[in-house]
C-alpha cells in the first residue's frame, strides 16, 4: 500500500463485493493479526472506519494499542443484513 503524504496506510487485508462468507473470513484474520501488525505505532487523533467490517477492527485497533482513542463511522450505505428484523439484524445492530 502506498505512502499518503508521509504516512504509510495499515494493510488489513482485501475483501470481496457480494461475498459476504469471505469478508467474515478476511475480517476474523485481520481482526487476529491486528496487534502485529499496528506494532509500534504512535496513538493517533481519531480511527475512522467506513464499513461495519472495519467499525470491528476499528474497535480491535483500539484495544491492540491500550487507547481510548475516538471512532468514527462513516455510514455510506446500510447493508441488507443490517435491516433484518431477526437474530441476525438484531446482531449486528448490536
């Protein structure tokens, strides 16, 4: 992943559009090396995540690096599963 403006973005692995059984996947595998790979890095400002995928690892972050540091999600759409009005919506509503 490439540099932007001096800061070198954390690769938390690539997932697919419409396969939601291999984002699980890609998400349960970063959200395991998530403290390896943050490493050393300083504290920052503000953790903004753009998915509900990465609002979990957004809150793994958070904890991998001992930080209270403020969320952001940036709600672009509401995903399908999200409405439902069973365990599984009622789930991920938290």
């Amino acid at each position: 992943v490439a540099e932007i403006e001096g800061i070198k973005p954390v690769d938390l692995g690539a997932t697919r559009d419409g396969r939601f059984a291999q984002r699980l996947g890609a998400v349960a595998k970063a959200a395991m090396s998530i403290g390896a790979k943050l490493g050393d890095m300083p504290r920052p400002d503000l953790i903004i995540a753009r998915t509900l995928e990465m609002l979990s690892l957004a809150r793994r972050a958070n904890a991998a690096l001992g930080a209270n540091v403020p969320i952001v999600y940036e709600c672009l759409d509401i995903h399908r599963l999200v409405l439902r009005d069973d365990f599984v919506g009622r789930t991920l509503r938290g």
